[in-house]
C-alpha cells in the first residue's frame, strides 16, 4: 500500500477529527489541505446525495478575500463577468482568466459588503494571483485568506434540516444568495449553494475552532433524515455536468470550452482580465467544447480509465476524456470530454482506447441528468 505522509505543508480542516471519528477512508489534497473523498461505502454515498441528504467537509474550498476602499475594482477586474448589478448578500459563479483568456479558476464571488468580497475558489493559489494584480494595479484593497471554511449539506432533504436548523425564512433563500448567522453561538454565513445539481446549502464557518460543534449540530438535526457523511461526488457531478476544474480543462482552456459562456459578459463596458481574448474567442468561436459521452463498455472491463483520455474519430485524435462513472440512474457508462468543435455534433461516433482496448462511444449534450 501506497502512503502519502502528513506534513505542516498539507492543513487539516476544523472538521478533519470529526471526519476521522466518522470513518473518513480517503483524503485527496486540495488547496494545500486534507479534503475527504469517501467514508468507505460509495454506493451509500451517492444515494443519500440522491435520494436524502449529507454533509460534506469542504473547507478545502478556500476564500480569498479582497477588502478595501477599491475591493469591488479589483474584483471586477480579476471576473470576466460584470459584477455592477452584485447585490449584498449575493453570489454569482464566475470565470478567472489571465491575460489570454485561459482560464485560471471558477470560484462563486460573494459581496459581503460594498469594500468586502469572498471568492470562494477551486483548487489554485488564486490568492497569490489576486494580490498580485492589485498590487501592480495600484488598487486600494487587501487580498487575504480569512478564518473561514465550508460545511455542505446537500441532497434532497437538505432544505428541510437547513430549516430546522435556522428557521422556515431559509427556504426563500434563492440559489447563490447567502446570510450573515450564526448557530447555537457558532458564527456563519449561510448559502445555498454547493457542488452537486440535487440542492443545498453550504453553511461557511467563521470561527475555526467550532468545526466540531458545528459538524455535531449537523449531525444531530440531521439523524431524522438518515444523515451521513460523504463528499463531493464524482458519479454525481459527471451525470450532472459540473466542471471539475483542473481536472476537466486542459492547459489553455478557455471558459467557453467549459461550458460556462452563460457566465462570461463580453459585451459590457467593465474592464477585466482576458476579456479582449474572449471577444476574439466569441467571434471566432471556441476550438474545443465540454460534451458528454455515452460509452459503450462494461465498468467491470477496463475502467476508471486515466484522465484526459484520447478520443479519436476515424483514425484522428479530436479531443480528450477527463471523467468515466458508471451511471446508476442511467444504468451505462458515461464520460465527459473535450472534442473539437467539428465533431460535437449530438450522436456523433467516436472511439476511446484504453488497457490496449478501443470502446465505442457517442457524444451527446450535457448535463445527462
């Protein structure tokens, strides 16, 4: 067996001992910290996710905060979409590019205040970017990472204990707004959001020290709805489309390769990073699209394939294959992939080699589900 040693260079979460006493079997590193893949039952997992509700440590999902006089500038500036109309207490999921347009990372933003913003980021040293481009910018507004980590509560039934736990007023909480709370004296900002298409919150906390006795009030509200933990879920996520960044982008992706046009603004006036790239990208139109791809082989054979898979069509590479699951509510294998644009058409045959064995697959829209 294979071990991958703890250092002071990997965090722990304010739920990593929460997460141990509840069975947590593996760990990826995300973000420089220790994020949980799975509790030892996938199958289990993924049917609470679908069917009920879990609980999640995410607080590998950092936030990079930007505050200041001129903090709304700069995160205009670092978004290539137009933030002008962001309301307190609202969050939107944005596309960072660089000057290429070549996408850096897909956080949601979440103004807190008029001089206070979160970008609550996927895996990359985005604050590092951030406080570079306002430094060189001369903007007046500080980057820092705050004392804040995620918990998601998600799946079905995730609106009815988010209810018990804070009040029936939550449930008007539209998808990517958010509040200022707090819990049994545990301070929060409550979100709908989070990671999968089957609804939830993700519940921010502010205080680093309560990961315990906030993951133990979870727990406790959550047992009449059969509650477990889980994580973000790869089966899920690739019936419903989500990008997994730095893992479904290849170098140079843009984010109309990605799928995410309807959260990239090139025709507004509001300046930002990459965005004479994108009009050239929308006016030429993307090389590459994010498709799915019905597969046509036994999980049993010769999956999980490897990422960024080949994907040929009469003889000729045209893309890439990121992501294989086996579909328990579609009963087939399924894969998301990078192709040219010539060849995204709906139905279009193309073919996936793999353990010197070549599978028949067809290309179809997303999301499956």
């Amino acid at each position: 067996m294979v071990r991958v040693a703890q250092t002071p260079r990997i965090r722990r979460s304010p739920f990593y001992d929460a997460t141990i006493a509840a069975g947590v079997t593996e760990f990826t590193v995300y973000n420089k910290m220790l994020l949980p893949l799975s509790y030892g039952d996938l199958a289990a997992e993924y049917r609470r996710l679908t069917e009920g509700v879990a609980m999640w440590d995410v607080a590998a999902q950092r936030q990079v905060q930007v505050k200041g006089p001129e903090a709304g500038q700069l995160a205009q500036y670092l978004t290539a979409r137009d933030l002008t109309r962001l309301s307190v207490g609202q969050g939107k999921y944005v596309a960072l590019c660089d000057y290429d347009g070549s996408i850096l990372n897909d956080p949601i933003v979440l103004k807190l205040a008029d001089d206070r913003y979160w970008f609550s980021t996927a895996d990359g040293d985005i604050a590092l970017w951030a406080s570079a481009i306002g430094t060189e910018r001369g903007f007046n507004a500080v980057v820092s990472e705050p004392d804040v980590s995620p918990l998601a509560i998600q799946g079905p039934k995730a609106e009815d204990l988010v209810a018990d736990l804070f009040g029936d007023e939550t449930r008007s909480l539209r998808y990517f707004w958010f509040t200022e709370t707090e819990l049994d004296g545990i301070p929060l900002v409550l979100s709908r959001s989070g990671w999968s298409k089957q609804g939830g919150f993700e519940l921010f906390l502010r205080d680093g020290s309560r990961g315990a006795d906030l993951w133990e009030r979870v727990a406790e509200a959550g047992e009449r709805y059969d509650i477990g933990p889980g994580a973000p879920n790869h089966v899920e996520r690739v019936e419903s489309g989500l990008l997994s960044f730095g893992g479904d982008n290849t170098p140079g992706s843009n984010p109309f390769e990605l799928g995410m046009a309807p959260f990239v603004d090139v025709d507004t006036p509001v300046d930002y990073i990459g965005k004479t790239a994108l009009q050239k990208v929308v006016a030429e139109g993307p090389a590459r699209l994010l498709v799915g791809l019905y597969v046509d082989a036994d999980m049993a054979d010769d999956w999980p394939l490897p990422q960024r898979t080949p994907i040929t069509r009469h003889d000729r590479v045209v893309g890439t294959m990121s992501a294989v699951v086996w579909s328990p509510r579609l009963e087939r294998t399924i894969g998301l992939a990078q192709i040219e644009g010539a060849t995204v058409e709906a139905g279009a045959p193309v073919e996936v080699t793999a353990a010197h064995r070549t599978h028949k697959a067809t290309v179809t829209s997303l999301p499956f589900i």
